[in-house]
C-alpha cells in the first residue's frame, strides 16, 4: 500500500486532533505518513499548553505551573473528550486515559464588588414558567434586578431556545447579542448590563455583545445555562492537573509512538501554489530554511496566523475566494489571557469556575488545587505552595476599579495587582476573609502578553487572541475545503457545529478535516464522528412550529 504524506501545520489542539484522528484510521485502504509542524519551539498544545514559571523551581522540584489561561470543559463538549478517551494515561495495566482526568465542578460562583455571590443550581427547565423560576432562583435575590428584567431575559432565552435553526441562520445572525437582549427601557440598568447582558458574554466567551453573533451567542449561551440548571448533567469540567501534564504531554507522546513526527521550533512562513494547488510550504526553524512537500495539507493555524502566512504567499489571481475571507476574518480577534496566584495555603473558594460579572475587566477563574492530585504541587517551585488561582481577562478596553487604568495600559504587574484586589474585594464580601495578602506567594501572568524589554508593557504582536463570531460573519467563515485540491483547513474559525472559538471547535474541525481526506483518498475508514448541539426533543415540536412560520415569513411566536 503506498503511503500518502500529509504534512499538518500548526501543532495545537487541532493539529494534534487532526493527527490522531487521522493516525486512528490509517491503513484501511489508505496509509498515510504524518508530519505535524508548530512553531512553538518548547511545549505541543497552542493555547491550551501549560506554561512553566521561568526558574521557580528549587531542589531538583519543577517549576510551577502558569497556564496560558485556566482550562474549562463544558458538559456540552463531545469531540474532544471522544477524542481523550483514546489517549493512554499512567501504566498501560491501569486502562487509564486522560479523558479519566477530567473532574467535575458542581458550582458556577458570580463573586460581586462587595456584594453577596451568586451561586448558581437549580433544575432543568421544560416551559417557559420554568425558566422564569430559575432565573429568579439565580438573579433575584441579593442583586437589583427586577422582576421585570428577568422575566424579559427568560423569554429572550426561550425564544432562542423554540427558533428554528433556519431563524438562527438568516435572521439572529446578522443580530447581535446586545440588539437582541437590550430594550431601550434597560438601557441605563447596570445590573441588568452587567449580569445578563456583558456577564455572560464577555466572561465565559471573551466576545463583546455590542458586535458578537446573536445565533453564536445564544447557541453557546442555552448550551452552559441548559446544563446550569440539570443537576443531574456535569455543566463544568476541568483537570485533575496542569495541563500539559495530565493531557498534552501524555498526547504528544501517545502521537509520536504511533508513527507521527512532530517537528517544534518549525514555523510556517509562505506557501508555494503551483497548478492550482500547494507545492510546498517554507518552514523557519534554528536550522535555517526548508521547502517541505506533501500529498496532502492540513493547516492547523490561527485565524491570525492564517491571514499572516497567506499574506506571505503569493497565490497568483485570486486562486480561492475563502483567501480573502480569511484575511477579512483575522480583524476578529479579541484578548482572553490569564493570570496565576500561587498561594502557600489553598483557598478554594467554590467547587468550580467563578465569573466576576461586575469586573471591569471582566474577569473569570477557578481555585485550581482542589481538584489536583496532590503530587502536582508538592512537587513543584520551592515547596511552599499549595493553592492555585488562575483567572482571565476578557475585557482590556475598560479602566480597573482600583487602579483606574485601561487594561492593555498596564504593566504586568499592575494587571496582577489590580486583578487580585478585584478579586479579593469580591470573594471577602459579607465580612468573610478568605483571601489574605500574607497567603500570596506569588503571581505569573501569561507571557504571550508582555514585552519584557519594552518595560513589561503589553505587545500586541505577542499575544494569542481569541476569533470572535461577530455578527454576519458565518458566511466569510471557510469550510474545511476551500478548493485547492490539496489543502484543508482545521482551526476554531471554520464552520462547524460548535460554533464558538474553543477547544471543542477545534477538535471539531480536525474532524472535518480528517473526513474530507478519508473521502479525497478513497479510504474505507470510518469517518470521524460529528455530534450537533445538544437541544432537548421537548423543544422540537416548537421548532418545527418556528420552522413553519419563518418559511411563511412570519415572526417567532413561541406556541406549538
């Protein structure tokens, strides 16, 4: 059987995906000899690697643990955690996988300035007067949200929830969040603003509700609050440990044992067409140049970098539309970096992610530790630590209440101090004292952000945003084929069912990938699976009801 190269460029969780999805079904009527190329010369995983602190690490123990931003696996997530499943973990004759790794929170926490928290658990709504319950379960006590206000929000919830797909298309797609969820008589509400409205937005999705999808948003949005109020459903997942050492590391070893060469420190500089399709792609290494030639390529990147490597390349006269789509798409970007507090005593604060939906910053986090095996820790910087807070920051266009500065202004350590003080004035509300400046053993923010010879200001060029689903973007947004012969696409900004810039996305996309090569290649493997959307069937009779009416150009009306 003669074996077809693929060569995969960029090694993050798409790349990797892409790799063992595609390693899985080899040999059934197609062999194929695989290459994976990340420029990242140090740790496999993009975004979601692990991010040792530079030299804090003492007596033979490893450095402590930064992390690019917390990890977070929503109940909803399918492909990647089939994909988890089949990575080996820990001694073969323990039939252990990294997917075992996976803990579940049972609490979701809105921490608030001096305020009382949020904690939300409820049940799972099947009318509308459900929803309605819930939410004022959640939101009405403690805040000053109006019986009104959450009466309104249930129904803009439950008109996503009984659209009908072809609604969400054609009409909620060129909406965004905010049009949708904001009538002029809350205009001025900030309660309403910052709970319902930027809370679930900017926090758990980094977008900006004055611009992101409407369908994108709402979709996302059913998905976290349908599995908020199923008890019976884990909404929050999160790993046993640091990233890369519970999940990425065992990944990239499990890839390379089974035939894949994996190429760091190889970044991906120009793309060479030749008839219609790709000759090569230059690849910069500590080596120096080379031309790398492959059957088949599948581009792992970025949107950004995407944009970047085809503005490198000449692709003669306009070879594919999808091209100048995805230059137009790398302007749709948005930060979401994270920030570690060591502490030398655990502080858990609450058994899963917590949303700070008053920040300014609009900042999200997890006590970390709580859910790690102890080794990881105890065997890690100088002994003495044994918490770990990880939080983001969404928002870097506003000022923070403390220290009064625009975000991306700020040095480094202002970001820390001012994040900590946030967070300490909110989760110490109602005279508790959980977090104490004597427990800080120290801070480590996410090197992607700072320029350290620029006097720790914050570099642009450096970071590793996130691809925003603005509103009416769905139609720019690429396929995995986009009509070169040769070349697919696998990142979180192609069209899939996901349909958000996540991890689950872009193990999705892999999959996509991986499927249209098994077709090109007329290979006899089963393609990889691909779930939708989780949406209860005790919906579906509202959504053919909604379907009926949108063919007629009616409006959404609710009944069945």
């Amino acid at each position: 059987m003669a074996r077809l190269s693929v060569a995969i460029i960029g090694g993050g969780v798409a790349g990797m995906s892409a790799a063992h999805e595609l390693m899985r079904r080899s040999g059934h009527g197609a062999d194929y000899e695989i290459t994976v190329y990340d420029a990242n010369p140090v740790r496999c995983g993009g975004k979601a690697r692990s991010i040792p602190v530079p030299n804090s690490g003492t007596d033979g123990r490893d450095d402590l643990p930064g992390e690019h931003g917390f990890r977070f696996f929503p109940g909803f997530y399918r492909h990647l955690p089939d994909t988890m499943a089949h990575i080996p973990y820990g001694d073969p004759k323990d039939d252990w996988n990294v997917f075992k790794n996976l803990a579940v929170a049972d609490r979701l926490e809105i921490p608030r300035h001096n305020q009382p928290p949020l904690v939300i658990s409820a049940r799972f709504p099947r009318t509308l007067g459900d929803l309605v319950t819930d939410f004022k379960a959640i939101f009405l006590e403690h805040t000053d949200l109006t019986v009104e206000m959450i009466e309104f929000f249930a129904e803009r919830i439950w008109q996503i929830l009984t659209s009908c797909h072809e609604r969400r298309l054609k009409q909620y797609e060129g909406m965004t969040w905010r049009e949708f969820l904001q009538p002029e008589k809350f205009d001025n509400d900030k309660a309403y603003v910052d709970l319902l409205i930027d809370g679930l937005s900017r926090s758990l999705l980094a977008n900006d509700p004055s611009i992101a999808s409407l369908r994108t948003t709402g979709d996302t949005n059913i998905q976290l609050i349908l599995g908020m109020v199923d008890p019976g459903h884990p909404t929050d997942r999160l790993l046993n440990g640091p990233t890369s050492k519970v999940w990425l590391d065992p990944w990239f070893d499990y890839l390379t044992s089974h035939g894949i060469t994996y190429h760091l420190g190889h970044k991906a500089t120009e793309i060479t067409f030749a008839g219609g399709q790709v000759e090569s792609v230059t690849i910069e290494s500590d080596n120096g140049s080379q031309e790398v030639r492959a059957d088949y390529f599948i581009f792992a990147l970025p949107v950004e970098r995407m944009a970047d490597l085809l503005d490198a390349s000449p692709t003669g006269d306009g070879l594919v539309r999808a091209f100048d789509d995805i230059r137009d798409l790398k302007s749709q970007v948005r930060w979401m970096n994270g920030v570690q507090f060591f502490l030398y005593e655990d502080v858990p604060i609450t058994h899963g992610h917590m949303l700070f939906a008053d920040s300014p910053w609009a900042i999200t986090g997890i006590s970390e530790a709580q859910f790690w095996s102890d080794e990881h820790l105890r065997n890690a910087g100088d002994g003495t630590v044994n918490g770990v807070l990880s939080f983001c920051i969404s928002e870097w266009d506003e000022k923070g209440r403390f220290n009064g500065k625009i975000a991306r202004d700020c040095t480094d350590q202002e970001l820390a101090k001012e994040v900590w003080e946030e967070v300490k004035q909110s989760v110490n509300a109602g005279g508790k004292e959980l977090l104490e400046d004597s427990n800080l053993h120290s801070w480590f923010f996410d090197p992607d952000m700072i320029d350290s010879e620029n006097g720790g200001k914050l570099k642009l060029a450096d970071s590793e945003p996130l691809f925003i689903n603005t509103k009416n973007s769905w139609q720019k947004r690429p396929d995995v084929t986009i009509g070169v012969p040769n070349m697919l696409l696998a990142s979180d900004y192609i069209r899939t069912y996901t349909d958000v810039a996540c991890m689950e996305a872009a193990n999705e996309a892999a999959r996509r990938a991986v499927n249209a090569l098994l077709q090109m290649t007329g290979s006899r493997a089963t393609q990889c699976t691909l779930w939708p959307l989780h949406e209860p069937i005790i919906f579906a009779p509202f959504r053919w009801h909604d379907k009926h009416r949108f063919e007629h150009g009616k409006k959404w009306d609710g009944k069945i």
